[in-house]
C-alpha cells in the first residue's frame, strides 16, 4: 500500500502507540512540508515512546517551520517529564542551531541531575557554535560524568575559541584514553602553537590510537 499524508494520519490518530510509531516512522516518506503538521501534535502525545520519536524527527522536520519548531522544542525542554524526551528536545535544537535558546539550553544545564540530559545540552552548546556558550563548557569540563566531561571537551573544539587550549591543557595526562583522543580533536580544531605542541606530546600517547589520531593531526 501507498505511503501518503492521509495513510499517516490514520495511524498518527490511532488509539494504539504502536500505530503511531509506526506512523512517525513512515513521516520520513513524506515530503516534509506534509509531514511536519502531522507531527506537531505527537510532541506532546500522552505516551513517551511516541513522544521522544516525535521531538527525535523535528532535527530534520523543523526547517520547514523553524518558528514553531522553536516552541514545541522550548516547550520541550522546559516542561517534560521524562529526561530523555529533554534531552531529544535538546539534540534537535542544536541540530537546528536554534540559538535563540541558549539561555534556555544553560539553565536547564545547571539546574538539572540527568546526566543525559547534561550530555545532550553540552553536545548541543558546541554544535550551535555560539561563543556565549563558552563558560558554561569550561564548568562541564568538571563534571563528575566522565562522558559528559569528554562532550565538553569536543564541543569546546567545535566552539573554536583559541583560550580553551589552557583550559584543556590538563586532560593530557587523563587516565581514559577516550579522554585523550577527544582532546586530540579538539586540539587539532582550535590550532595554534600550544595546541601543536600539545598534540606533538599526544603523537607519543600510550594508546596507540591516540598517538596515531595526533600524528594524523600534525601533518
């Protein structure tokens, strides 16, 4: 059978959750200027699976009506329940580079206990590529979470503030080489004389890995 707009419906409007993932899932058919209304209601549908699927596709939905996307996502990040539907909301505004939301984005950060609604936000922050976003990166680098710390790491690459290299100097000597090749990336992106240096220092990494992401950066 045809996957059309009307098809969609049916399913989005079905009593059945499964239905309506269903539904979500086969949106990616449709031309996006058809599916993103039938997606609009599923941000706040009653069941979370359905929710997260939804606020998930609006990374890609939401340049058909970045205004409205701007909302649902804010709404989002603000009022659900569920930390991984927060921490969709905040893939799909950094997916967006919906930078209006930066405040936004930084006080959910220092006010929420969700580590992965903590991960989510510092990979957004560095994805936006706003430089306001530069302290609150430099708190993450203090997190407790070692993956959210790593994230931290890389986004403050993707920012490209030449001052971070200071900052992340002290990672070189990390015990998780995860750690260590992020810093690689990082410092490879930022440039500059400190940053070769310390990448020449990471060309020795014990992990051999590491050392030959390093070498791969300095030539």
């Amino acid at each position: 059978m045809d996957i059309t707009p009307d098809s969609v419906a049916t399913l989005l409007n079905s009593e059945d959750y499964g239905d309506r993932l269903t539904g979500i899932n086969q949106l990616r058919q449709l031309d996006p200027k058809d599916a993103f209304p039938l997606i609009e209601p599923l941000v706040n549908d009653t069941n979370v699976r359905v929710r997260y699927a939804a606020v998930s596709q609006l990374s890609s939905l939401g340049e058909v009506n970045r205004e409205k996307s701007l909302a649902l996502l804010r709404d989002r990040l603000h009022n659900e329940p569920e930390a991984d539907v927060q921490a969709a909301a905040a893939d799909a505004l950094g997916g967006l580079k919906l930078t209006e939301t930066l405040d936004d984005l930084i006080q959910l950060y220092r006010q929420t206990e969700e580590w992965l609604v903590e991960f989510s936000i510092i990979a957004c922050l560095g994805e936006m590529g706003d430089p306001k976003a530069y302290d609150v990166l430099i708190e993450a680098l203090n997190s407790e979470n070692n993956l959210v710390k790593t994230v931290a790491i890389g986004s403050l690459g993707e920012l490209g503030e030449p001052q971070a290299v200071e900052a992340l100097k002290p990672f070189i000597n990390d015990p998780d080489w995860q750690v260590r090749s992020r810093l690689v990336q990082a410092f490879s992106r930022l440039g500059g004389e400190q940053a070769q240096a310390l990448l020449q220092q990471l060309s020795n990494d014990e992990a051999e890995q590491v050392a030959e992401e390093a070498k791969k950066a300095l030539n």
